[in-house]
C-alpha cells in the first residue's frame, strides 16, 4: 500500500512511524514544506526565556534520523499546492527549485497544521516583529534579545502561546505588556473570573493585560519603534503575534473535502468525506467527547493521539477517536499554573446542562511543608445526573495532577458522589491528607446537598451580596472594618446578629465560612451565605 503524509511534525510523523510499526510492508513518503520534520513547538517559548539552552533540544528529528528510525521517506521543502482525489494523486512544488511533481497514492493522509495568523495592520514588515511557530522564529526572537534591543515588548495574543512568551521575555528583564481583543485572556479557557484572576496576577508579575483592546498597526524607521491599538499607542521595540493560528487548507480548494472554516472534517476514524483521504492534526478537526460535536484541537497531544489512531486504521484495525475534552495546562507569568479539562460553566450552561458549581480554594500539599502553595479549583457538574462536567485548576503547584485525575473521571463518565472518597497517593510533599481535588469535591456535594448554601465568586462580582452584611471569620481578623466572628466564640445567638439576617461570611479561603456557617444554623441563623473561595478567590473589600 502506497501512503502520501503531507506534513509533519506531531500527526504527520506519528502516522508515518506507527503505520510502519503496524505494517512494514507500506511504501509511506511525507512531503513538508519546512526544513525541520519533527520539532518542539511548545517548547518555543521556553528556548526564548533561556528555560531550554541548545537549538538543537528542539529538534526532534531530523529528516534523515527519521528516515533512518522509521523507513519513511521524507522529502523536505516540497508543499503540496493541490489534490485530485478521482486521480488518487497530489501536486506538489519544489520549494527550492520551483517546480512541481505529480504524487500517486493509495491512501492520503493530510497532516499540513496551521501557520499564525497575521492581522492585515501596516507594519508587520518592520524588524523585531516576530511570530512563534517554528524553531527559526523562537531562535530568531531570542537573537534579538541577546543582542541588547529589546527592552520593551507587546505580545498581541492572549492565549498560552502569547501568555508563555510574556512570561518568558519578563523573565530576561523585558517590560511586557500583553494585549487582546477579546474581554479577558484566556478567553476560551476558563471562565471570566478565573481570567481576571489570571490577568491580576499578571500584573502583580509586571506583565500588564490589556484586553479589549485590536492591533492597529506598527511604527518605527526600519524597526519596531511604536505599537498601535484601539486604545493607544505604545512605546515598544518588538512585537510579538501570537493572535491564532489558521488552517494550513487553502491548496485542497476544489478538491470536494467537506471543511468547516477551514478545517477538514473527520470522523472517529479520522477519515475525511473523500474516499481513501484521512486528515489529522491542526488542519482537522475531531470530536467533543462531552456534546458529540465538532471540535477543533490544535494541541500537539491531540495530533499525537489522533494520528496514532489513523494510523491503526490505515493498518486495517477499527479504531475509534472518542474524542477531546478540551484539555490543556500552561505555566503563566506570575507563578501560576493553570489546568481544564471538560466544559467550563459558560459553555455547560449553554450546552443545556442543570449545571451547579463550586470554587474551593485548598492547599496544594501539606501546609507545613516547605513550597505549600493554594490551588484555586472550580468545579461544574450536572445537578440532575451529579455527574462530574468540568474542572478547572489555577496555582504554583500541580495543576496537571488535578486535571489528569479529572480527565479520567469525565472520560468515564463518573458522578461526583463516586470521587470524593477515592484512595488518593497521600504524602507532605506531594498532597494534603485529603487530597486538593477531593476536597473541593467535597465542597461541591455540600453545596449541592443543601449542607453549605454559597455564593460563587462570579455571583459576587455580579452583586449576589448586595444587601448583605459581610462578616469577617477567619482564624484572624483580615477584613478591615468589618464585623469579625471567629467559630470559637459561637456558642449561642450572636450579639447584634439577627437570625433572619441576610449575612455573607468570609474567611481567607472559604473553610472557616463554611465552619461558621454550620455552627450558626444550628443556633436558628436561617439567612447565611459563605463566598466559596474566600478571599483567596476574591477582593472583597
């Protein structure tokens, strides 16, 4: 069987190596328009900040080692400028000589990923404007740095691409502003609140969002010298785009592949609607495995996932993609880690879901021990299945753990009754006694049994406390001018407390509220409410 790869990097490679693994009779080439085969691409940011040191640690393979391990063979710089599906045959152009060739095949795979998005604003032409896809433009963005120019830089792009680099460049001393379109960053990511906390502990960082904010333009004499947007101008000495990324398509036009803006439609075998052509990686998309709709999931794990399956099928096996959970962890600038699996409260609501959640704030490892930092967690559930929906982490600590645990879960369906007394791996160094994810699922069963009765850091911003009294019950008073309760001094109705008062209990992470809280209602208070998350997750002022 005669297979053609157009592309490389995650899918296009792992379709290629693990075909050949299956079968070894199959006559596999893959066409690249680039140098490089197989390269790191999240690990772009960090060679910039210094994290990764050698150029070559992002290399993966190169086109001769992966021939060598794989019995593929690879053509490099050749892009494939059209396909003809009735002919079973691809056009493709010498990227250094120019010219252009017929392919046959058997079988097509269509691996060609995206390319960055670049917005149509005057400027982008000048030096130190930078983009970040490939090794050249991490080596290129580095260069720069070392050579001593930049000293103040704008990253247009709030996603992790564009966040990672922002950490990145402060880190080498960079005055960083990140700037996006879009109301908060991480827009797609995580809820609003969780983006806001992201983007104050951007600041707290010196990395200043500026968001709802275009790229209008860029000015210099010969170099970047100013940034223009639809708020203001600002000094800067580079640019960096990491506004998106776009579909790598346009040459399969005419070619009767059913697309959606842009990207190749598959099924759970990642064929397309076009007999004997397959399509994986940033190029197609896949399949939500919560809503059963179409999913794009451009993350070099999905690719890795997706191609490892097509392969299997190109093989002869029946194998199916069960799809994404939209899945993804990131390091941010200002220490913090952030994780998601799952849906978001924004996208369960509008899927139609009873959706009832919970924000806990908890310790990451036991308190004692030294690098004990606070994990801010949400959770979004189903409130007439119970069943677990979503959950998303921020912190300095192991934000994948509590992902990858949620994963799990979600993929198997699992409620949030079956979590919680789960047998957790317990030490000092690595958890709490009750682990972080089982203590906020803990919260949520409170919550949704009618034990804790909340209010949400989003409720609060929208002004669910209004008309409360706030009162202030951590172990210390920390609220300043207002009323402090500790739980020890409740032993009966409070003084100037009336019991049908609407009243908001506040601590320094939402435990000690929930603590009050109990001890309040069993002396008649019936009108309490704790902020989940405590002033961990909140300013309240």
């Amino acid at each position: 069987m005669k297979v053609l790869v157009l592309g490389g990097v995650a899918a296009g490679t792992k379709v290629a190596a693990k075909l050949l693994r299956e079968d070894r009779s199959c006559e596999v080439t893959v066409l690249t328009k680039g140098r490089d085969i197989s390269y790191a691409g999240c690990g772009l940011p960090y060679y910039v900040g210094g994290v990764i040191q050698e150029k070559s640690e992002l290399i993966v393979n190169t086109p001769e080692k992966f021939a060598s391990l794989t019995g593929a063979r690879v053509l490099t710089q050749t892009e494939a400028t059209a396909v003809k599906p009735a002919e079973h045959k691809v056009i493709a152009r010498d990227l250094q000589s120019g010219e252009e060739q017929e392919y046959s095949y058997d079988k097509l795979v269509i691996a060609t990923g995206a390319s960055p998005f670049l917005p149509p604003v005057q400027g982008l032409d000048l030096q130190n404007v930078f983009v970040m896809r490939t090794p050249d433009d991490a080596i290129a963005l580095r260069e720069a740095l070392e050579g001593g120019g930049i000293k103040r830089a704008v990253v247009a792009g709030g996603g992790f691409i564009g966040l990672e680099v922002a950490e990145n460049l402060a880190a080498k001393g960079v005055k960083t502003t990140v700037i996006d379109f879009a109301p908060h960053v991480l827009p797609n990511f995580l809820d609003p609140e969780l983006c806001e906390y992201v983007e104050n502990k951007m600041a707290d960082a010196g990395i200043m969002p500026m968001t709802g904010v275009s790229l209008e333009g860029v000015e210099g004499s010969g170099k970047v010298e100013k940034v223009l947007t639809s708020k203001r101008a600002m000094k800067a000495d580079a640019l960096v785009l990491a506004i998106g990324i776009r579909p790598n398509t346009a040459f399969l036009e005419g070619s009767g592949i059913e697309m959606f803006k842009g990207t190749i439609l598959t099924d759970a075998h990642m064929r397309t609607n076009v007999a004997d052509i397959y399509a994986a990686g940033d190029c197609a998309m896949v399949t939500n495995r919560q809503t059963g709709k179409p999913a794009w999931s451009p993350m070099g794990s999905t690719a890795n996932i997706a191609g490892r399956i097509l392969a299997e099928n190109l093989a002869g096996k029946d194998v199916s993609y069960p799809g994404v959970l939209g899945t993804g962890v990131a390091k941010l600038p200002g220490g913090l880690n952030v994780g998601r699996t799952g849906l978001t409260e924004t996208v369960a609501r509008a899927e139609g879901f009873d959706v009832v959640t919970a924000t806990a704030a908890v310790d990451d490892k036991a308190h004692y021990y030294p690098g004990s930092g606070v994990l801010l967690i949400k959770l979004t559930a189903d409130r007439t299945s119970r069943k677990l929906l979503g959950v998303q982490v921020l912190g300095p600590g192991a934000v994948d753990k509590v992902t990858d645990i949620a994963v799990t879960a979600i993929s198997l369906g699992a409620a949030v009754d079956q979590l919680a007394g789960l047998d957790f791996a317990y030490a000092p160094p690595f958890s709490t006694a009750i682990h972080p994810l089982a203590t906020a699922l803990n919260v949520l069963l409170n919550k949704m049994d009618g034990g804790m009765e909340s209010v949400t850091p989003a409720e609060y911003a929208a002004g669910a406390a209004e008309g409360c009294e706030i009162v202030d019950c951590g172990r210390a008073p920390f609220l300043e001018g207002r009323r402090y309760l500790g739980l020890g001094s409740i032993d009966g109705p409070v003084e100037g407390l009336g019991r049908d008062d609407k009243i908001l209990l506040v601590c320094n992470k939402g435990k000690q509220a929930y603590l009050v809280q109990n001890r309040l209602k069993f002396y008649g208070y019936t009108n309490t409410k704790v902020l989940e998350g405590g002033a961990a997750a909140t300013e309240v002022e």
